[in-house]
C-alpha cells in the first residue's frame, strides 16, 4: 500500500505505547493497522520525577520498532503525543532528543486538557450519530481525563493526576489488595477529583462512556464472567473488587479476560474508577471505541483544513485579552512579506513546511500584544508568561514554548532568547516580527515599496536595504530600524541596514 494515502498516531502513555495506522475511505477513518506495546514508564519515575535510565531504554526500543513500521511516511502523516508521565518527567528532553532521533518524527509533550480534547475527538468521531449530551471518562497510567461534549464537540475539558499506575505503585506497591488499601485508594482519588462533581455532575449529562485503559481492561474481565458485553456496572465494580479481596494476591488472580500486562495496575485502575462512578453518580458506563490515538489521527487530518482548531484558539485568547485586531493583522501582514522574502524560493523548504512557518508568525503576530491587558510596562513578558502558562487546546507544550518566545523576544534585549536563537527558522521569524513591529509603530499600513530584504543563511546574515528616498520620506522608521541593527550584534546573527 502506498503510505502516502495513510496516517499514524502515536501515543506515548504512561502504561503502554500505542501506534495506530489509518486511512481515509469515504470521509472514514479505517483502521489498517494497530500496535500496542507495554512499556510502563510511569512506573520509572522515581521520588524526584525523573525517569530510570531502563524506563527510558524500554520506550526507546519500542520507538525503535514503531519508527521501522512507520518508515516512508511525511511528517504531515504522523503525529506522535505524550501524556502525563513525560508532562512530569524533569528529565524528559533526555528521553526526547533520543526519541525522535529513534521514530525519524517530532514528539509532542500535550498539556492534559489538549489530550482530554483529543480523547473526546477521537470517541465521539467512533459514536453513532446522537444529539445526546455525553461524559468520557478516560483513566490512564498517571492521568484521568474528562471530558463533556455533544457530536464532536467538547465543551469541558479537565485532566486530573490520577491514574492506574500512579495509584497502583502508591496503594499496592506489593501486589497485595486488601480492603484497608482499597479504601485509602479510593478516598485519595475521591480528594483529587473533588472539583469534579460540579463541574460533570449528573444534571449536565445524559450518557456517560469511558475511553481505553482501565474502563476497557474491567469491561473485558466482567464480560468474559458474564456481565454486558461493552458495560461497566457499580454491580460489576463491585464484584471485580470483592474477587481482588478473595485472591488478596496479584500472583494468586486467575480471572478470564484480564490481560498480564494489566494484572500489576489493575487494583489502582478499579480503585480510581470506583471513586468516579461514586462522585458522579454513575451506575453504568458504555465502553467506547475511541481513544486519544483516534483524535490525534483526526485532528492531524483536520490540520490539512482551514477550520484548525488552533487557529480558532488564537483568535480565542486575542479577543479574551482585548488585543488590538487591526494592529495584530498588519503586523501579520508585514511580518509575513519579510519572512517570505528572508526564506526566498530555495528548494530546500517544501511549500508545506513553508507555511506551517508563515502560520506560527502569524499566530505569533496575533497575540504579540496580549500582555497590555496585565501593564503596558514590559507587555512582552507578560504575554509570554500567559502562553507559557495556558492550556491552548489543540497546541503541544513546545508550540505554546515557541510562541511565547516569539512573544518575548518582539522587543527588548535578544540575550534572553540565546537557546532559540540555535534555529535558523526561529531567528527568520522573530526578525520578520521585530522589523514589522517597527514599521507597524504608528499604527497604519507601513510603506513598504523602498524595503528590500534579503538572507544568508550559511553566513547567518540578513541584509534590509531601504531606497534614499524611503529613508528621507519615513525618517523615524529608518532611525528605528538603524536601532534594530544594534540589537542583534550580541548574537550570532548580523542584521545589516543601509539606504542609499
């Protein structure tokens, strides 16, 4: 099959790693292939989050094996998600940087209600059709996410730290379930999830499904001993925990449709659940087919059209913040011009990866002022702070990271941005932003018929060239932009301005 027709998600969980491939087939997703591997890396956190070197090892070589399978794909093709072990992990960029090496593709670390948001994309795109109101529950390795939505779209969003593996390693930290241990799981997960029962209490939903994990792991084993096939029961919950309290022992359980990989996590994951179906009120749960792999599929599809979700959430967060739109359209507008003409028509950037760079600037440009609404003082700063500590939905930790150091280093000193300033891309784009802020200083359409720009990218050099006429008509402008030279001399970049 020629992979240029398929897509694959990859998600990086704190229990398992899972690769899905799909096709588009009729505006359907169909699945073509699936793997599943246990790597349990949420259990390879020590008491100073940092992940053990074997926890490593084991998702390096299972990235190794889903790296060869994925061979031949584009990075427009593949999207691969982290969730809440690499979201705690403090020593996750060393995991990362040998990661993407291993798979040939980026890694996304997402904030947990950008995986919430792909966890309800994915299950509701696998629902029939309905005008119901829904609750997805999705309780992972280290993670619970839930999830309101109706038809595709979520309306609340929360991801909460707690989850099987977390809860496992905490309560039965020796395999052993007994009902004193059952009882501290459960209250602990009740007290995390507190602010859960207003916000998805039972008046705001009329169906409630829960998503992987856990919820599939306990409807297989009740299915398979009797109990409705694709349904969890508060009867079912608890027989599952009165047969764990029977066998006391993780070695002594001998049930049917518990899978090995599961058996360790399982006292956590029914413990957690338990607390759900209590705080929510909950007496059944459908099991649904989606998953975040499933979203993340979709939404990678869903970015090749105009409607991405993330530029919706820019407009979101300029408008919440009173940005000034006109003046964050021309700053656009012109920083988008120069960054064209900085790339040039070199062959080296495919027309895709060009605009991915000119839509970031554009984004950038959009909230470049978000800051004003907290002090005009320093605004860059504060608008940084405010990307850097936002959930955006349908942005990965290091896009929000990137836009907010474009935000930062718009205006002011370039010291404080030396580590971004190792991308080529990146320096493109915070030139082409600080050189349409000046032009854009008054607040109107810049003339820009006697600017040329150009740049050398091996020499890391950029050249902006104003008519003698320009200079003379626009002399505030050009005094500036003689300024701007200034500022990038403490780099390893050289901006020259000259008129004439």
């Amino acid at each position: 099959m020629q992979t240029h027709s398929l897509y694959a998600a990859i998600d990086l969980g704190s229990n398992s790693f899972r690769l899905e491939i799909g096709q588009m087939d009729a505006g359907q997703l169909r699945r073509v292939e699936y793997i599943k591997e246990t790597v349990r890396q949420g259990s390879g956190l020590d008491s100073e989050r940092n992940l053990s070197e074997d926890a490593m090892a084991r998702g390096w070589e299972c990235l190794a094996r889903f790296g060869e399978r994925i061979a031949g794909f584009q990075p427009q093709q593949v999207r691969a998600v982290a969730t809440q072990t690499l979201r705690e992990a403090r020593n996750r960029d060393v995991f990362l940087v040998k990661a993407k090496q291993i798979l040939g593709f980026p890694i996304e670390v997402i904030a947990g209600r950008e995986e919430a948001r792909l966890i309800y994309l994915g299950v509701s795109h696998l629902l029939p059709q309905s005008d119901e109101r829904r609750l997805v529950v999705d309780i992972g390795g280290r993670s619970t996410e839930m999830i309101l939505g109706q038809h595709v779209t979520a309306s609340t969003l929360e991801s909460y730290r707690v989850g099987s593996v977390g809860w496992s390693m905490k309560y039965f930290p020796d395999g052993l379930w007994t009902a004193q241990a059952f009882k501290a799981a459960e209250i602990a997960a009740l007290a995390v999830l507190d602010e859960a029962h207003i916000l998805f209490n039972r008046q705001h939903w009329d169906k409630c499904y829960g998503s992987s994990g856990t919820v599939g792991a306990v409807s297989d084993i009740l299915t398979q001993a009797g109990w409705p096939e694709g349904r969890v029961t508060r009867d079912g919950l608890t027989w599952l925990k009165e047969r764990l309290l029977k066998v006391q022992k993780l070695d002594n359980l001998r049930l049917e449709g518990v899978k090995e990989d599961r058996k360790p996590v399982i006292g956590g994951g029914l413990a957690v659940l338990q607390a759900v179906f209590d705080l929510l009120q909950i007496d059944e749960m459908d099991v649904a087919q989606g998953a975040l792999r499933h979203g993340a599929l979709y939404d990678l599809i869903d970015r090749e059209s105009p409607q991405d979700v993330r530029s919706s959430m820019v407009s979101w967060l300029a408008q919440r913040f009173g940005t000034d739109a006109q003046q964050a359209d021309r700053v656009s507008r012109t920083a988008q011009g120069l960054l064209e003409a900085m790339i040039g028509s070199g062959a080296d950037l495919p027309q895709n990866e060009r605009q991915r760079h000119l839509q970031k600037l554009h984004w950038a440009c959009q909230l470049h002022e978000t800051g004003m609404r907290i002090s005009h003082s320093d605004y860059h700063k504060h608008g940084a702070y405010i990307l850097d500590n936002t959930d955006l939905p349908g942005f990965t930790l290091d896009e929000l990271h990137r836009l907010s150091q474009l935000v930062l280093g718009h205006r002011g000193k370039l010291r404080k941005l030396e580590a971004e300033l190792q991308s080529t891309r990146f320096v493109q784009q915070l030139m082409a932003l600080r050189l349409a802020v000046i032009l854009c200083h008054a607040r109107r359409d810049p003339d820009l018929s006697g600017l040329h720009i150009q740049c050398d990218v091996e020499k890391r050099t950029a050249s902006l060239q104003m008519d003698s006429d320009w200079a003379e008509i626009w002399p505030q402008s050009a005094h500036l932009l003689r300024e701007e030279k200034n500022a990038w001399q403490k780099t390893d970049w050289v901006l020259q301005v000259s008129a004439g």
